[in-house]
C-alpha cells in the first residue's frame, strides 16, 4: 500500500520568492495536516483540511496558506519567503477529522537563501 | 498550554545496553500519546498510540507505558538499527492537532 507521498523532495528558493509544496495521503485518508520541523525540534502545527475545508490553523502568518482539492491531496503555499522557513515541510494523513493516529510523508526539505 | 517535554535530548548506548526513554507532558485531557520514530531528514514513522494510565505497547525491542503525567519509551538490547530520533506527541481532547516533544537522539554503537 502507498504511503503519503510529498513533492518536490527538495527546494531551495531565495527570499521573497513563493513555493508550492505538494502531497497526497494514504488511499481512503480523508484528513491532510501540515507541519513545519527545524532541524533539532519536533514537528510544528501548521493546518489541518478535512473535506475540504480548513479545520485547524497553527500560531504561523498569513504567509502561509493551504488547499485541500476532491481527491483529497493538498498544496501548501508559503509566500513572501523568509530565511527563517528554511526548514522539512511534513504532510501526515489520518483517517477522519479526529486525528488519532497520523501517517507521515517523507517531507519536502525547503531551504531559503 | 499544552507541554511536552523528553529527556534525555540525546542517549548514546552500547549494543545490547537497555534504557528507556522520557516523556512528560501537561495537557487538557488526554485523547492520545503517539510515539514516532524519525531518522534522519525523513518523516516520522508511528510506532505506538496510548489512550489510557497503565496501557502498554509492544513491538520488537520496544515497549511504550503511560501514566498520568509521562510515557517512557523502553528499549531492551538495543541494536545499531534502532538509532535514531524518537519523539513524542501528545492530542489533547480540546484540540485537533498534536503537540510534539523536541525528540531524543538516540545512538547505538555495535
């Protein structure tokens, strides 16, 4: 069975600029969450979608939105970039939108120059 | 507001020397504890879920227990395999997203 997948697996982008992360959940998973990780820290809450709409938000600005399509994937949007969003983009799916168990992607390792 | 905390940040063992790993946390009702195994510059990977004081997991050479206030992570005769980071993540039942530790990195020299 598919895992969550993630594109692109790497980016590198300079300030200001704008970057479209991608990713698709587990068959059947109907809730998307994105987090963002800095390298020696535990993963950050950024959004939650299920069906559609956004369930959750995480203390992050404006500069950062998300779209959950019919199929279920999702798009993060990160505009305006900062050095300081350098950092592994994780997509985790879980079965409904009372996320007990979640199921990581691989990350998209974001670095802004 | 929601806390989790793990220690040690890092453990270095040798092959086969058993330890456990700390996780305390102060939330607003429990839903969940989740363990998540992540090496490096990959995503994190479940391992256990505990809802409830006193629940155990198992799998392999880990062993996940749950009290009140903290959940260790024990690991018996570590192999260099089992290096990696180790986090833990707590949902609390007035929220719909988890709240990470920092990890513990865990090292297993052969």
């Amino acid at each position: 069975d598919a895992g969550v997948t993630q594109s692109p697996t790497h980016l590198i982008k300079t300030r200001g600029q704008h970057v479209t992360l991608r990713c698709s959940p587990i068959s059947g998973h109907k809730s998307v969450s994105w987090y963002q990780q800095v390298l020696g820290q535990g993963p950050q809450f950024i959004f939650q979608y299920y069906e559609k709409e956004e369930r959750g938000r995480g203390n992050f600005p404006d500069r950062f939105s998300a779209r959950q399509f019919p199929n279920y994937s999702s798009e993060l949007n990160v505009n305006a970039l900062l050095l300081g969003d350098s950092a592994l983009y994780l997509c985790a799916s879980s079965l409904a939108i009372i996320q007990e168990t979640q199921y990581f992607g691989p990350g998209t390792r974001l670095l802004v120059l | 507001e929601d806390q989790v905390t793990q220690s040690p940040e890092a453990l270095r063992l040798q092959e086969g020397e058993s330890s456990s790993l700390n996780c305390s946390y102060t939330v607003s009702g429990l839903r969940g504890l989740f363990w998540y195994r992540q090496d490096p510059g990959k995503g994190p990977e479940f391992l256990f879920t505990l809802y409830s004081a006193g629940e155990e997991k198992e799998k392999e050479r880990l062993k996940a227990t749950l009290t009140k206030k903290e959940s260790f992570l024990h690991i018996t005769a570590p192999k260099p395999e089992d290096s990696a980071t180790y986090l833990c993540a707590v949902l609390p039942g007035s929220a719909r997203q988890l709240t990470f530790g920092s990890g513990t990195q865990l090292t297993v020299l052969p």
